[in-house]
C-alpha cells in the first residue's frame, strides 16, 4: 500500500465528539418529549383551500381578513406563483368552507378571485398517518441493520443504526425546539436524510474493511483514522455540492417546501458528522478487530501432514 502523506487523527476528539452528540440529543429528546412536535395538517387534520389572484398575492393582507373573520390557526403561503395562495384552517368538515373563504376574501380586494380547490383531511387519517410514518421509519432502521450485518459485520450494523437513529433523533428535536411545523414534506425529507447518511456510512465502512484487510500494521484506531483520512475528500465534497443545492431550496423554493429543504439541511449536516464521529467511535467502543473481518480459514484448506 502507498505510503500516506498525512493521516487525520479524527479520533483524537472521539470523546469531545460523543459528549456534542449526548448533549444534543439530551436537548432533542427533552423537547420532543415536553414539547412534542408542531404537527401540520397532514398529521392533525383540518381543511386546505387553494385560491388563485389575477395579480400577486398579499400573504398578511389575507391572514388579517380570515382572522377578523373568525377563522383561527389560519397558514398562508404561496403555492408555486406568487399569484397562488394556499390556506391551511383548522376547521371541521364543511363542504362550503371553500365558497365562504373565497367570499371573505374577495370583500377586501378589487380583483378577481378564483377558488381552485378545497379539500378535508379528517383527524382520523391524520392519526393513521402519524403512525405509518414513524412504522416506517422503524421498519427502514431495521432492515438496514440486517443489510449492513449480513454485508460487513454486527458491529457494524450497530454503529450505523446508533448513528442513523442519532441524524433523525436531532434533525426531529431542531423542529421541536424552534416550533416549525412538522407535515408530511418533512417526513420525507427525514426519510430523505436516513439514505443520505447510511450512503455515507457504508462508504466509510467499506475502506475501513478493506484497510482491515490490507494494512498488516496498527491499532484499530489507526485503521478507522487511515479510513476516515482517505474518503474525508469525498465526504465534505458530496456534504458541500448537496448542501448548496439544498439551501437554494430553502432561499428560493418558497413556502411550500421550506420545511423539506429546512429538514434536509440540518439532516445531511448532522449525517456528514455522524459518518465521521458516531458510527466509527461507536464500533471501536464495541472492540472492532482485524479478526471480525477476516474469514477463518476452511479446513479443506489445512494442509495435511500425513504421508
């Protein structure tokens, strides 16, 4: 093997590292359970009604008109053009709630308004949808621990679950504590983050087994160090490209995705430092060796000594 240059002593800070981690998950886990989250109306049930304006929509101007008009935790955002607004109220089941927003909004405006949808999400396919959400990503957390089992080793498997549960554990607590509203864009977007970060994690784990196999010489810190050194590059490089295109989202892709751009940020963020961190500081603290990785020899390969 090609002598290396330079070798990032990353696990120097392994125990700075899983202190920042407890602590942030100290936070998440505090608010999540205290707090909860800010559920959408995917999740809570409740009334959408899409309008349509000749010209561009005054977001504050509508949100003041429904307020005066009774309707209470009213949202309002735009819903692709500026001239298409979309309406979150959480109201019971009215199959003229559409006629009667559009009617109150077209009081205060001199153009014409034109209602293009108005549907009912029940609380009871909220619930149901709260519950597949989280069976989903439970059942995901699991079938990847198998792969990674089967593909590398159990201690492996271990790592990147602890790991993987740690992204979407803080990514949940940053929504809780600043009270944005959590709907199903979000979900995806978390859902999102569990494959980005796993593609990370399988890429280091895969040079880690391979040094295991190739460098004859060293403790197991110095093979996750050597590993960790040599796909650092195409980390930050995939981290950086992928972020960039993300918070162009988050600036420019309006209201309607902010939240998935929102919640893909703070994921591959929090992912590129579990890949690097968590998932490796945790298999060394489980006493990963050369031994796991190399197969025991078959015994039709003893060489037999008998004349």
């Amino acid at each position: 093997m090609a002598k290396q240059e330079k070798v990032l002593n990353f696990m120097r800070l392994g125990k700075v590292a899983l202190a920042i981690s407890a602590l942030l998950l100290l936070v998440s886990l505090g608010s999540l359970a205290t707090r909860g989250l800010e559920l959408g109306l995917d999740f809570t049930g409740g009334s959408l009604v899409e309008v349509g304006y000749e010209r561009e929509a005054d977001l504050s101007k509508i949100r003041s008109s429904l307020n005066a008009a009774g309707y209470e935790d009213v949202v309002v955002q735009n819903f692709g053009a500026p001239t298409d607004v979309l309406i979150r109220l959480a109201e019971t089941h009215d199959p003229k709630l559409g006629d009667h927003v559009l009617a109150t909004l077209q009081e205060t405006e001199t153009q014409q308004l034109e209602l293009r949808r108005s549907e009912y999400v029940g609380a009871q396919v909220g619930e149901e949808l709260r519950e597949q959400g989280g069976l989903g990503m439970l059942l995901a957390l699991f079938m990847i621990m198998v792969y990674i089992a089967f593909r590398f080793q159990f201690k492996f498997s271990i790592g990147a679950v602890l790991a993987l549960a740690h992204d979407v554990t803080i990514t949940l607590g940053f929504f809780s504590v600043f009270g944005i509203e959590f709907d199903l864009t979000v979900l995806a977007a978390v859902l999102a983050v569990i494959g980005y970060s796993l593609n990370d994690t399988i890429v280091v784990f895969d040079r880690i087994r391979e040094n295991f196999r190739l460098v004859r010489t060293g403790e197991p810190v110095d093979i996750v160090n050597l590993s960790l050194t040599q796909t650092l590059s195409r980390t930050l490089m995939t981290s950086a490209t992928t972020l960039l295109v993300v918070l162009a989202l988050a600036i420019f892709g309006g209201e309607i995705i902010h939240g998935f751009a929102l919640a893909l940020l703070v994921g591959i963020a929090v992912g590129t430092y579990s890949s690097i961190y968590v998932a490796a500081n945790i298999m060394l603290m489980m006493g990963v060796s050369r031994e796991d990785l190399i197969p025991p020899p078959k015994e039709d390969d003893a060489v037999d000594d008998m004349p």
